[in-house]
C-alpha cells in the first residue's frame, strides 16, 4: 500500500466513523478527492426506470443516468414535476419516458410494465428511488401503511413484474435506502404499525432496514441470471421529503445537508455499472450496501444485529409476497 493510499483510507475511515462527517455534504466532498472519481460507464443504448423521479434524489439519478446517454423511464406521481424531471433527462442529452403513477397503485404498475415490454426487449437499470416519510398514519389504496406500501411492497411488485427484461439486460438493481436504517433493527412483526402506536420517523428507519434485506434478497435470487443488487445510502440530502418529515433536523443541519446531485451520485453510478468495473483498492461487486461509491458496513449498533438473521430475506420475501395483491 502506498503512502497516499494509507492517508486515503485513514481520510475515508475517520470520515465514516464522524458519522456527521461521512452522511454530510462534507463526505462527498472529501472523498471525491481523495481519489478519482470517473464518470460512471456510459449508458448510450441501455434503459433504465427510476421510481420517485419528480423530486429529490430520484430526479438527480434520473438527469444524471440522461447525462450519460441513457434512455429513462421517469416514473413520479405528480404530473407537471415528473414532465420537468423527464425534460431535465432530455436536456441533459438522454432519452426520457415520462410515466405518472403511484407506485402503490398496483394495476397501474402492471400497465407500466406492459408498456415498458412492449417497446423494450430489456431493461438495464432499476432504481427504487420512492420514498415516503410521514408524520401522521396514511394507508395505500389496498389498505396497507404508506410508508411500507412505498418502500417495500410496491418496489417488490414491480421487481417481479420486470423480472424478464431485467434478466435480459442483465440490469442493476438499486434501492435508495438512508442513515435511518441504522437506528433500528430488522424485525418482521414491527415492520407495520397500526394508526394507535404510529412513530412516523420510526416507521421509516424500520422499512428503510427492510429494504436492504430485500436488496439481498434479490441478489441471492436473481444473481444466478446476472442480475446485479445493491441498496446505497444517499446522506443527509436537502430534499422536499426531508424538509416535510423531518423539519427540525432539516433546518439544524442547514448548509451541510447534501445536494441532490451529490445524494444521487452512487446510485447513479450504481446503476451505470460503476461497482462491477474493477478499480485500485476495489473487487467488482454484484451487491452490497454502498455509500459514496463504496461498500460500507449496514450497522452502527450493536441492537440492531440479529443472531439469527440468515432467514431474514427468505421470511421477508414471503411476507411481501402474501402482502402484495395477485402475485
């Protein structure tokens, strides 16, 4: 090991181990100059769909995966923001497919799978960028909690409505999952809370754990077919859902929360297939957990590890499966 790749790992763990300095906008900063951070692989001819692409973080993935030539399914429930997302894709120099619709609307994402297979034999690149933190009890159309309908039973049905094409485009998976997750562990029975006990930000951080579970999940199932899984944590990230969940953090962090760009940036390169490239220091990877474009480690807290987790993806899977109409 060189000198200045010593100083560089020293640099990255101290950041990692601030906490605030590794989940802030001074992480990004530092680390993409501690050592090179390339474009990610250019995405001309390739497809891709990003889910919670009018806003935030899913909007900048989906402007970037444009940038990199990349055709972008822009999927968003507000139609003048994911119009504009899809115009950003656009001026960015890709192509972009504009598709409004909650993801929680089942039948609605069953139509934007047809028409997706009726246009493309593959699919390159799936984001699970959609998120949702409330402070008040909101159930989906079929009943189900909104931030659990949003984060997991949505994205899974979705998943395995893409299954075929995402074989065949031998694709990246990427869930958008956050810091949250690292203050709870996962544990099935709470992951649905009832409107009587319900903790908004609690909910959250507990479906945010479910994700990566999932993100593995989909890696030991799908991998045999090379398809690729991660789930990435963004940091703190200046964003309308931060702002709206959770105001007070917001406005204490102020000036070090993230940009947009800089949250999307390891998901989009994620999903361009940056983590499968080698490069000095790095193995090529199918999954993990990621953040600022390296593997890092999915607890903080000695309570939120599970002596017996190996079932985790297997009891989660069949949950969302008995929990997500007609599958």
């Amino acid at each position: 090991m060189s000198l200045r790749h010593a100083v560089d790992v020293c640099v990255d763990w101290t950041l990692e181990e601030s906490v605030i300095g590794s989940f802030s906008r001074v992480g990004s900063a530092v680390r993409s100059r501690l050592e090179p951070w390339p474009d990610p692989p250019a995405q001309h001819g390739r497809v891709h769909l990003v889910t919670g692409a009018s806003s935030g973080i899913g909007r900048a993935v989906a402007r970037r995966l444009g940038s990199l030539g990349a055709e972008v399914w822009v999927l968003g429930r507000d139609e003048a923001r994911t119009r504009a997302s899809a115009d950003e894709v656009r001026k960015a120099g890709g192509r972009a497919e504009p598709a409004i619709l909650d993801i929680t609307d089942h039948d609605a994402l069953d139509a934007l799978v047809r028409r997706l297979a009726d246009r493309h034999g593959q699919l390159h690149g799936l984001v699970h960028a959609a998120g949702a933190l409330s402070t008040v009890y909101r159930s989906a159309s079929d009943g189900m909690e909104m931030t659990v309908a949003t984060a997991l039973v949505g994205p899974f049905r979705l998943t395995a409505r893409l299954t075929p094409l995402l074989e065949a485009g031998r694709a990246n998976i990427v869930t958008v999952s956050s810091g949250g997750m690292y203050l709870e562990p996962f544990d099935l029975p709470s992951l649905v809370s009832s409107p009587v006990d319900y903790d908004g930000a609690r909910t959250y951080a507990r479906a945010k754990r479910a994700q990566v579970v999932l993100s593995h999940e989909w890696a030991r199932r799908l991998g045999p077919s090379g398809v690729a899984s991660y789930a990435c944590h963004p940091g703190w990230v200046e964003t309308p859902g931060l702002a709206a969940g959770l105001p007070t953090f917001a406005r204490w962090m102020g000036p070090l929360l993230r940009t947009p760009d800089q949250g999307a940036d390891t998901g989009a390169w994620l999903a361009a297939g940056g983590a499968r490239a080698p490069r000095a220091g790095s193995s090529p990877a199918t999954e993990g957990f990621f953040h600022d474009r390296r593997p890092r480690r999915e607890h903080r807290r000695q309570r939120t590890r599970r002596s017996s987790s190996a079932q985790d993806g297997t009891q989660l899977w069949s949950w969302i499966e008995n929990a997500a109409p007609s599958m």
